[in-house]
C-alpha cells in the first residue's frame, strides 16, 4: 500500500449492493495508513459474472490493490448484498476491530438455517444465506485477535489522526428491537410463525442500519446503509448535513425525501443501484431529485443517468478529501 497524504474513499463496483473501504493517513496503523471496510456486497458469484460494467468481488478489488491489512470492519446490517461478500474477506484478512448493531456475543445464539432450493421467494433464501454468513463471520472472529463493538446512535468513534466517525443510528430502540426480533427467529420452531418472524425480521433490517457520520478535516460523509427515508427519526438538519451523501437502499424510492435532502444539501450523492437497476434501484425519479438539488451524481455501477447517459465501467468509484479539505470523485477503470 502506498501511503496517502489525504483520505480516500472508494465504492467498490459490486453490482446490486454496497462495500466500502475508507483510507486515512496515519504513521501508527500499518503501512501508515488506517484501513476500514464498510460492508462486502453480494458473495453470489453470478453478481460478478455476466456483467460488463467492471464489478468486481471486495476481496479480489482488495487484493489486487494491495490492501494487506483491515483496521477496522463495519456491517451496517444484515442482507445478502452487504454482508456476505465479507466471508471471503476475514477467511484472508482479519480485522483488528469489528462493528455492528447486535451485541458481540448474539451469534451463539443462532443456529444454521436451512436454505430451500425452491418453494421460497429468493428474498427469504438471500436473507437466510446473510443470517447463515454471519454466524460463520462472528464465529471466525472470535477465534482470532478482533475486538468487537456494538454500535449504536450516540457513539463518536475516534480510529486515528484527524478522523472522527458518529453513529447517528439505529437509536437504541432500533437497536434494542431488531436484536428481539432476532432472538424470536432463532427461538421460533413452528414452520409457518418462523416464515413469518423471518420477513418481519427482513422488513425492519433496513431501518436498522448503522448510519456512520465520518468526518475528516472539515468535510462530512454520510454514509446510512440501506436507511430510508422514514428511518432518520429525530435527526435534525445539522445532523444529516453532509458534503457526500450516500442515498440509502439503493436509490429505490423510498430511499430518501425531498426534505432531507435539502437538509443534506450534498455536493455529491453516490447511488449504488445496479446497472440494471434490479428492484427498481437507481429510480429516475429520485436521482433527478437529487440532481435538481444541485448535488452532483455518482454511480458504484452503471445504471442510466437522469439524462440518459450512463457511467463509464469502472471498478470503483473513489472519493479524495485532500489535506486542505477539498472533496473530488472519480471513476477507477
């Protein structure tokens, strides 16, 4: 890894889904830099095989750049496109911390879960394949050198020179919630009440994201994981201002209001809707909102812009907040 004279923050193009890895100069951390990965995308290798946009899986991006170290991993919740491209990841690298909404200790409390080959909705099998890959994270992780952190609202996390990072949620109910909701799953032993705790369980995991706040040197990332618009709470303006903003659960179109994102008022907004845009990801209808903002629009794949042009294909998307606090997005060939 060459070392940095700023922060860097790149979306890696993993298709229909979100993964992370933010940078930060820094002489204590190895290779003087501070290493965070922020979600893993889809572990289906189908994701990555027929498309010709540049997708590419976190560990093959990582490796292929150098990355020999994690400082830090975040999940921002539990779905199939953010979490299971992780398990490749720890099964090389182990990350010195790991953070997340449930406590540490929760996944000795789940049990494998059978995955049916047909009969189910591909949304519960995805969502039982992130609950499965999970457990083997957390269990993996508790045999090596990791220190594990719940996090919720409220914390301000201080990892290394000049970066603060806040939890602006899930609030502590949120929280306090989806860990019940978990417990009934796992507890449920009746066919047909553990089919219906599993989408009710499924439906709230969204708006149970962590939403990470990051700033460094002036500028503000948010970043809210597949948050919609009715998942912010009591947040308040000052809260949510950000120079970047990454729309929640796609770009779909409940990821965000007009209201919030004037209260936002971005520079730039990255959609992480697919080039297809699978589930009605990238809704042309809220990236000309955001456009019509003022905010300038990136893309983690290449879905159409609101003008009909679409992203060049790229691997990544990487953001630079120089020393003197300037932002600047490109496209990573």
């Amino acid at each position: 890894m060459t070392p940095m004279e700023g922060l860097r923050l790149t979306f890696v193009n993993v298709g229909y889904g979100e993964a992370m890895v933010l940078e930060c100069p820094d002489p204590s951390f190895p290779g003087s830099t501070f290493v965070m990965v922020i979600d893993g995308g889809s572990g289906e290798a189908g994701e990555y095989q027929t498309s010709d946009t540049g997708r590419i899986p976190l560990g093959a991006y990582l490796a292929r750049h150098g990355v020999d170290h994690i400082d830090a991993m975040a999940v921002t919740h539990i779905h199939e496109d953010h979490l299971c491209g992780l398990l490749p990841v720890v099964e090389h690298l182990t990350p010195r911390a790991f953070w997340q909404t449930l406590p540490g200790d929760f996944w000795k409390h789940m049990r494998p879960l059978t995955i049916p080959t047909a009969g189910q909705a591909i949304s519960r099998r995805k969502f039982l394949q992130a609950l499965n890959d999970y457990q083997i994270i957390c269990r993996r992780l508790k045999t090596e050198e990791c220190c594990k952190r719940t996090l919720a609202a409220g914390v301000v996390l201080n990892p290394c020179k000049d970066l603060t990072i806040r939890v602006l949620g899930p609030s502590t109910i949120r929280a306090k919630h989806l860990e019940k909701l978990c417990r009934e799953l796992y507890q449920e032993t009746e066919e047909i009440a553990f089919w219906r705790r599993l989408d009710q369980l499924d439906d709230v995991m969204n708006n149970c994201s962590l939403i990470l706040r990051i700033e460094y040197r002036g500028v503000r990332l948010l970043l809210p994981g597949d948050t919609n618009y009715m998942g912010y709470g009591d947040l308040t303006g000052e809260d949510l201002r950000a120079d970047l903003f990454k729309v929640g659960h796609h770009g779909q179109q409940d990821g965000i209001s007009r209201n919030q994102i004037q209260q936002i008022a971005p520079k730039a907004v990255v959609c992480c809707g697919s080039s297809d845009r699978r589930y009605n990801s990238a809704e042309p209808g809220i990236l000309q909102m955001m456009a019509d903002s003022g905010a300038t629009l990136y893309f983690s794949d290449c879905p159409p812009k609101p003008d009909g042009t679409t992203p060049p294909s790229h691997q990544a998307l990487v953001f630079t907040v120089d020393v003197d606090g300037t932002l600047h997005g490109s496209y990573l060939p």
